[in-house]
C-alpha cells in the first residue's frame, strides 16, 4: 500500500472520527429526561424483508445525540420527535397522487424510542405511495 493511501486512509478516519464529536444534540423534550433512542431502519424492494431483491439498512441514534449511518439523521430524528415516535404519526410530502404502478416497497424499524422498545413493519404498493407517509426517516 503506497504512503498516500495510507495517509488518506488516515485523514478519512480522522474526519469520521470528527463527525461523532460534531453530533447534533437531540431536541429539548418537556420532561428534561434523556432516554435512549436508538433504531436499526431497513428498507427493502418486494412484499416482505425476506423477500426483497434490493434492501438497506441504516442506524439512526436521537438520543442522548442524533448521530448514525442515516444520510439525513438530524431530520430523521426531528421528524420521529414530531410524531412523538409513532412511525403512524408521521408526515410525509404534501399528499400527491402516485401512479397505479405495483411495485412494493417494505419499511421496518426496530429498536428503543425513547426508552421503549418499537418494532414496525409495513408494506406499500410502490415508492410513492410510502413518500406520501414520511419524509426523511426511510429516505435513503
């Protein structure tokens, strides 16, 4: 391995390293209290998890810090603590109507909300159709 992969190899570790320390705190909830919330959110292309020909899986912490491998995790978590972490609560794009095109999409999230253990699974008919019910949590 030449010196400079290896001195990239390094600067990249460091930077990650860096984007730990640089987390964005989770939002102020009323009770002051800091309970975990951590989720592993998998999406995948068919009518099941088992199923899928496509599927990807992300970590996404809120609390005590929003940090993980999700692309948009301060979103994420901002819009999971306006549902109050009820993933049927959540608001996606504004309603549009979407094509009579079957081609499902299935969303899983597993995990603690804050503090509490959650399991959620849904199908839907096609990607639009799931847009229309969230925007930033299973956007990647």
């Amino acid at each position: 391995m030449s010196l400079g992969l290896r001195v990239m190899g390094a600067g990249i570790g460091a930077v990650a390293a860096l984007g730990v320390v640089f987390a964005v705190p989770s939002p102020a909830r009323a009770d002051n209290a800091v309970a975990p919330s951590v989720l592993t959110l998998t999406v995948g292309d068919g009518e099941s998890l088992d199923a899928a020909t496509d599927q990807r899986t992300v970590l996404l912490i809120c609390s005590p810090l929003a940090l993980g491998t999700h692309p948009q995790t301060a979103r994420a978590c901002e819009e999971l603590w306006a549902a109050g972490g009820d993933f049927g609560e959540l608001k996606g794009e504004p309603m549009r109507f979407c094509p009579f095109i079957y081609k499902p999409i299935t969303v899983a999230a597993e995990g603690i909300w804050n503090g509490i253990s959650v399991s959620y699974h849904r199908t839907f008919p096609n990607r639009c159709v799931e847009q229309n019910t969230n925007r930033y949590v299973f956007a990647f």
